[in-house]
C-alpha cells in the first residue's frame, strides 16, 4: 500500500519498526511529526476501533493543532446506525436489520419485495461437501515477506503461528484485492451458497472468497463487493441461495456487528455472563490435541490465519464456551490470530455470538452443540480418536459430555431461555445417575484439559 500511496503523489511518512527515530509510543510518533513538519492543522478519518478512537481524540487537546475528523468510508451506515435503528425496540436482531439495509439500498429486490420471495435462504447454505462439485484453484496471490520476518526476529518480538515466513498469501493492494474478488464471483460463488458451513479435512478452503482481509483492511469497499455479487446473479444466473447468503454476510452481518460494537463500547470486553475463567489449553498454541475437529481448525489457523465461520463459531468457539475458557482471554486469541480480526468485528463475535459472555445482546441462545452437529457438517470426526456418538467411556467424544455439563450448571441462567426448551426438557428427564456419570465424565476432561 506504501508504494500505491507514493505513486498517487501522496507524500508518506512511514516508521518501520526498528527505526530510530520511531518512539513506539502513537502519540509521540505524532508528536515527532508535528514538530519537524511545523504542522497546524490534522484531519483525521474516524477508525473503526474505540481504543484508537480514544487515542485520537487525546491530539485535540496539543496546544497550536486544529483537529478535525470526517467519518469512515468503508462501510454502508454511519457506526451509530444500528443504535439509532434499535433505539425504541427491546431487542436486537439482525434479520430485521437486514431487511432494513436490502430496501435502503435496494439489493436483491423487486420495487419493495425480495427477489425469490424470501428475505433470507440460510435454510440452503448448510450442506456437507464430499468432493464435488470440485472446487477451483486457490486465487491468492503469494508474496515473499522474509525480510519483514526477520526484522521482526531482530527486535525480539514475540510471535506465534505455523507459517513459513517467506510465503504470504493475502492480497497487499487494491489490485490484487480486486482480482480476488472477481475470480471469486466467476469461479466460486456458484458454489458458495452451499457449502459455506461444510467443514472437510482434504479442502480448509473450499468456496469461500477470503475477502474479508481485504474488506476489513480497506482495500476493497463493501458496497463494491455486493454489487458485484447482485450482477452476477443478474448476468450469470447464478443460484438465489448463493449470492444472498454471500450478500447478507457483508450487507446484514458485517454492518451489524460494527453497530452491535460502537453501541455498547466501552466496556463491551468486560462482559462474562457465566462467569468463565479457565485458562485456555496450551494446544490452542499448537493444534495438538486428540480431538481432530479442534488440531485440524486450530492447525488451519495458525498456518493460514483464517478459519471459516462454522470452524470459529462451532469448533473452537463451542469447545471455549463449554469448557469455561475465560472469554476475555478467548477475544485476545481470536484477536491475535485471524488475519481478518479487527477488534470491532472480532469481538461482538467472540465475546457474544461465539462465547454469549454479553448475555443475550448479541444472540438469543449459547451457540453450543454435541459431537453430532460437527459430524453433520463434515468428515472431521472421521479417524479421530474419540467416539463421536458416546458420552460416556474412555474415549467417549468431550463435546458429548461437556454439553450436558454446561447446560446442568447453567440452568439457572438458562433454564428460562425460549430457544432452548427442548435442551432444558432433555435435561429435565434424564436420568439422575446418568446425568452423575456424564458431569463427572465432563469435569474429568476439565481437569486433564491439557492432555484431550
């Protein structure tokens, strides 16, 4: 981006990290600038984070600057939208904030109808992928970043992941942003509708655009991106199913999230409505574990730096959730691994649709399942060493008896929620020295949770 600035003609001031003259410190950095330039006046775009946000804000109290802010241009809605929208309602959903934004915008509609008759067709986007359709090739670009790696050494920063340093594959310019997106329209987003929450051990990619890197780091503008979507299924006739459910994770979700973000910040990190503080396993570091879901969507992470949707929310997620992982500490783990992860994304994910620290503001229910749901999804449960259809018994599989132990010590918190009434009257019928045996199953996986 450094090089695409300059050849624009913009005159850049850049502190590499061993620089120095860099004072690792923002405000001082700014500082800098402002006495060697004779600087008086800075205009700013709004950040998407609260943190740097605060940071900025500190700048209109130095003596002699004129400070002036205009808002972001990457996103559809102003970031108090949401709040705005919700202010006379009791409850959040997004399905309505959606609908909103289909008819704001006019995607996928015919004058005040959608397109299909139906607002949403996630109902589609949940089958298992067993090698066909065959997918195409990765589009990513690769870029050699080894010297950037060793600076990094030579400073003594520490670091974490599985990557080799000298291959990259994530776009670094608009250009390259754009190209993704276009073989991602012709090549895969046939097929994205689909198989979006498919999870398979031979193919970690599958359809999805790997667009949100791009997206989030501002190389590439949502409202380009839907639109782009919204042709082809004009021009290509591609599936209804497929474009929508693409459509609705940047037009619906995406903007939502930011709302859900701003509208409750400060304090939104310090939510823990279960009061969870277990540390996290030492194989989050690492992916080796036993159980096969978590090595193979932990490995993928720490490798690619990007996990989809279902390997976050219903792999990683569910297991931190059930095993009373401290959310704080999940956020940071999300936070610092997924290329992807901006703060005002990654933590209304994690905090409250991943970990419902927060309660109930994000969703309406915990986002748990047993062994069964991820072996509806895919092949992961296949040759791993637990039993996915046991509760009990050496190998039984922990996602089993761990579920039952979370809802058994959450009823009080959980026993009234509308949504889980069904889990609540398994929970009620079971039977007694059944239930004993499955907590005491599910608390010796706690204790030895090093060792899964």
């Amino acid at each position: 981006m450094l090089k695409q600035l300059q050849q624009k003609g913009f005159e850049v001031i850049y502190f590499k990290i061993n620089d120095k003259e860099n004072k690792q410190e923002f405000i001082q950095n700014i500082n800098k600038i402002f006495k060697e330039r004779n600087i008086s006046e800075l205009q700013y775009q709004e950040p998407d984070e609260y943190r740097l946000s605060t940071e900025l804000k500190k700048l209109e109290s130095i003596e002699n600057i004129k400070v002036e802010s205009v808002d972001t241009e990457h996103f559809l809605v102003p970031k108090l939208y949401a709040k705005d929208f919700f202010s006379e309602k009791k409850h959040w959903r997004m399905e309505e904030f959606y609908r909103n934004m289909r008819k704001k915008f006019s995607i996928l509609m015919e004058e005040d109808k959608p397109i299909g008759g139906k607002w949403n067709f996630d109902s589609d986007n949940r089958k298992r992928w067993n090698g066909s359709p065959n997918t195409t090739e990765d589009f990513r670009p690769s870029h050699n970043h080894e010297k950037l790696f060793l600076e990094i050494n030579n400073e003594n920063i520490e670091h974490f992941g599985e990557g080799q340093e000298t291959s990259f594959r994530w776009p670094i310019s608009r250009e390259e942003s754009i190209k993704l997106l276009d073989n991602f329209i012709a090549k895969d987003l046939v097929n994205f509708g689909d198989f979006q929450d498919a999870l398979h051990d031979e193919n970690w990619r599958l359809f999805h655009s790997f667009l949100s890197f791009s997206l989030n780091s501002k190389m590439l503008s949502p409202l380009e991106v839907i639109k782009k979507a919204e042709e082809a299924y004009y021009e290509k006739d591609l599936p209804l199913a497929s474009v929508e459910g693409f459509i609705r994770q940047i037009l619906g979700w995406r903007e939502y999230i930011r709302g859900v973000y701003w509208a409750n910040m400060p304090g939104y990190d310090q939510h823990n409505f279960f009061k969870h503080n277990a540390k996290l396993p030492d194989w989050y570091w690492t992916g080796k574990t036993d159980m096969r879901c978590l090595s193979l969507s932990i490995s993928q992470s720490l490798t690619n730096a990007y996990a989809h949707h279902i390997q976050r929310l219903m792999i990683i997620g569910n297991f931190s959730l059930l095993a009373g992982l401290d959310p704080k500490e999940v956020h940071k783990w999300y936070l610092g691994i997924y290329i992807d992860a901006y703060e005002w994304v990654e933590m209304p994910n994690t905090l409250g649709m991943s970990q419902f620290a927060d309660g109930g503001l994000l969703a309406t229910k915990p986002y748990v399942s047993s062994a069964a749901y991820i072996n509806k999804m895919g092949n992961y449960c296949s040759n791993c060493k637990y039993k996915l259809k046991e509760k009990l018994g050496e190998d039984a599989c922990p996602f089993n008896s761990l579920y039952w132990n979370f809802f058994d010590r959450h009823q009080d918190k959980l026993s009234n929620n509308p949504r889980l009434g069904i889990v609540n009257s398994q929970l009620k019928k079971m039977d007694q020295h059944q239930k004993i045996e499955i907590n005491k199953k599910a608390n010796f996986y706690l204790d030895n949770i090093n060792s899964l």
